[in-house]
C-alpha cells in the first residue's frame, strides 16, 4: 500500500492546486473580437494559465450602450469584472478607475508591439491596456463585378448615363483603388437595380446609418478627405462645415435613390456584412476585421473568392481612414488585480497576439502581422493603408470623445432617416459639441 501513497500525495496535490485557481473576468461585447479572445483565453487557460493558477472567463455584454454600462460599472467600484475593453477613444474618460497596468507587463515582450498603438493606450505617461486591434476602414467591393464594369462598353455607357443624370457627371468608371466618393456613389448607384434593372445585384452599397457612434467613425472619413475635423486646433467644434456637408450629401444621396437598403438606418457591421455575404449588394464601405469573414469559403460561400479591398474613396485631400486601437485594462475596484496580472502579462506577448490574430484579430505586433501574410492578406494593406491614410480627429482621444460620438451619432443618422435637415442636425451637432467638451 505505501508504494501508492507517493500516487495519492500527487492527486490530491493537483486538486489542492486546481482547488486554488482563481477565476477572473473578462467584460467585453461581442463580436469577432470577442471570439478570437475567447481563443485567446482557451489557451491562456489550459497552458500558463495552470501553471498561473489563474482561469480567465468573459462577460458579454451588448455593443449598444457598451461604453456608457462599463463607465457606470466602473465609477460605481463594480467588483463584478476584474478587465475590460478599453479603447483609444475611452481612454480619457476610464482612466481614473483602471489600474495602471506598468508593474504587470513585461516591457521586453511589449516592445514587439507597433509602438503607436502601445502609446494609444498610454494615459498621462501610465500604461493603461494591452492594445489587441488596430482598427480601420477599408472599401470592400465585389472584384468580379468591377473587373467587368472596366472591360464591358455597355456597362460602361450605362454607367455614365446614370451618373450623369443623378450626380450631374458623366463619369468613367475606375478601379477600385482610384475612386473618389463621386465614384464610390456612381458604381453604388449603378449596381442598384431600380436604377440599372441590368445590374446583378439588389443594391449598390449598404450604408451602416444606425444610430450608433462606430458608424460615424467610418463617416468621418467623408469629413476628413474633405478637409474638415470635429474640433479646431483651439478645440472649438468645426463640424458646422463645407466638409461635413459634403460628406452628409453623399448618404443622403444614396439614400435618396435607393442605393442602400432602406432598412440601412438599423445597420452596423453584422448588417452590412450579411448584405455583402449575401450578394445583394457590390460595395460596402466597412471595418478591417470584416475580411477574414467575408474571405472565409464556410461563411461567406457566395463571395469568398469575390472580395477584394481597397482604400476608403478620397476627397480633396486624399484617401483617408479612421484609426484607432482596442485594448484590454484593468478595473482598479477588482480584488484579484494580482490574478488579472498575471493573464496581463501574458496577452502582452507574441505568443497571445499570434493565437489572437489566427483567430481572427487584428494585433499590432509586426512580427505577427508579417508572418500570417499568407493567411491574412489583409494584414499588410492594414499597415501600409494605417501608415499613409490613417487619422485620429481633433478630440479622438479625449474624455469626452465617446459623448460626442454619440452625440453625432444621433443628429446624422436622424439626417439619413430624412427626419431631420443638415443645416439643423449641424447646429444641434456643435451645440452637443460644445457642451460636452466644456463642462467638467
């Protein structure tokens, strides 16, 4: 009998150390970043995790209203959430209830990450998230579709008859990378059959018009190539603009003509993802993340082979896109910060970003990036596209960003729904603005 008590020594220590695990919790929404964590966590969980004595689970909560329920939770010293999302433009506003995260991270594992995106996270010289995403826009359309649109005469004629007579210009069609937003609008427009009965698809773009601030987030591309910004170098709201107005005319004019679904006013990602799965539509104008789903044979069988990306459509100053990083930080109320430490350090490693991004993130370490070329092809375009297209808007990062985002949010998509004119969406915009910006 004794020779089995060295046996029985063992299984009741590995209880013992199972029995003393610590459970923390993850707060995020979901999504496909929430899935490829989830892979993230399955790793940590059955490898360092075991030898951390630490298990890590996630708490999902809806993206509508996800940032004013974690700011509340957080204020009021919630316990039931020991990390959380945190992201650029949030920053400002969690930063007085996260934990500085500088004593849990290895600074040499960090330093494999994009240096902008680690200081994107960084608030007032303390390090406050491990950044997970870079986040962009790209313009994702139907290659099969534009490729005849530039050989075939017919379509091409037919093309600059109906840019002419909605636009009042009798365009040429281009490729994909060369397209201003009148040409982003005429190839919208003429892949919408009520106005091309020829055209393939149902519509010709799916606009994401939700009352919800990520949509204005790719809007705001419209703004910035036009040479607008949501607040001055002074910090005063510069939204009632020449540009803004540019950039509402051209959803009100798709709009107008049907070249987005008339449902688009409840869209946001999924929606406007489905649309293009589904072959109803040629063009969308959408985030980064989208293209390891819509390239994916199983859940895209319809345009798999089909899509294809290119810059956001340029205005008078150019392509540009949107930029901004997620992260995950810590609730400075949580009890078990020592655990959360511990998985912290971890995720901040090339070994948690290569399982993250093989799962569908979009991490910004280089090395990473640069080695699943060959399975994410978008990986590349992300950091060529960041580095000569991308902006953060006057204001992007303050703590007031995310009231204004929302604020915005509500004035244009009432504009899109046609139940509220530009010029006093604009004036209740920089009303908004001004307030939220102000008031301490």
């Amino acid at each position: 009998m004794k020779k089995y008590k060295w046996l029985f020594g063992l299984v009741a220590a590995l209880g013992l150390a199972s029995a003393q695990s610590t459970e923390v919790t993850l707060l995020f929404w979901p999504g496909p970043e929430s899935e490829a964590m989830q892979k993230v966590l399955d790793a940590y969980n059955s490898g360092q995790g075991k030898t951390d004595g630490v298990s890590v689970k996630q708490i999902l909560f809806s993206r509508e209203g996800y940032f004013d329920k974690e700011l509340t939770d957080l204020a009021a010293g919630s316990k039931e959430f020991d990390m959380a999302l945190v992201t650029t433009y949030t920053l400002g506003r969690y930063a007085p209830y996260l934990a500085p995260l500088d004593s849990y991270l290895n600074k040499q594992n960090l330093g494999a990450f994009i240096p902008s995106a680690v200081s994107s996270l960084n608030f007032q010289g303390k390090q406050y998230g491990v950044p997970t995403d870079v986040s962009n826009h790209f313009t994702y359309y139907r290659k099969d579709l534009v490729d005849r649109l530039l050989k075939d005469t017919a379509w091409q004629t037919r093309y600059r008859q109906i840019s002419q007579r909605v636009l009042g210009k009798a365009l040429s069609p281009k490729p994909a990378d060369q397209w201003t937003w009148d040409d982003y609008m005429a190839t919208a427009l003429f892949f919408t059959k009520s106005l091309n009965p020829d055209s393939p698809t149902v519509y010709g773009t799916a606009l994401q018009a939700k009352n919800l601030l990520f949509n204005v987030m790719i809007w705001q591309s419209t703004l910035v190539s036009y040479g607008g910004n949501l607040f001055d170098k002074d910090g005063k709201p510069s939204i009632d603009s020449d540009a803004a107005r540019k950039g509402l005319a051209i959803y009100t004019t798709l709009f107008k003509n049907r070249a987005t679904p008339p449902g688009s006013t409840n869209y946001e990602y999924a929606e406007a993802n489905e649309a293009f799965r589904g072959g109803q539509v040629a063009t969308i104008l959408q985030w980064s993340a989208a293209f390891n789903e819509l390239s994916d044979k199983e859940k895209s069988p319809q345009v798999y082979d089909k899509v294809a990306l290119a810059p956001m459509p340029a205005g008078p100053q150019g392509h540009k896109t949107h930029v901004h990083s997620l992260g995950i930080g810590m609730n400075n109320a949580s009890e078990k910060k020592a655990a959360a430490g511990k998985f912290m350090a971890w995720l901040g490693s090339e070994t948690a970003m290569k399982v993250y991004a093989e799962a569908g993130g979009l991490p910004p370490v280089g090395s990473v990036l640069r080695g699943l070329a060959s399975k994410r092809p978008e990986f590349p375009l992300v950091a060529d596209h960041i580095n000569k297209y991308g902006f953060v808007v006057n204001g992007g990062t303050a703590a007031y960003a995310v009231p204004v985002y929302t604020a915005l949010a509500q004035e244009f998509s009432a504009v899109w729904a046609g139940t509220k004119s530009v010029d006093d969406a604009l004036k209740a915009a920089t009303e908004a603005m001004t307030r939220l910006s102000t008031q301490k």
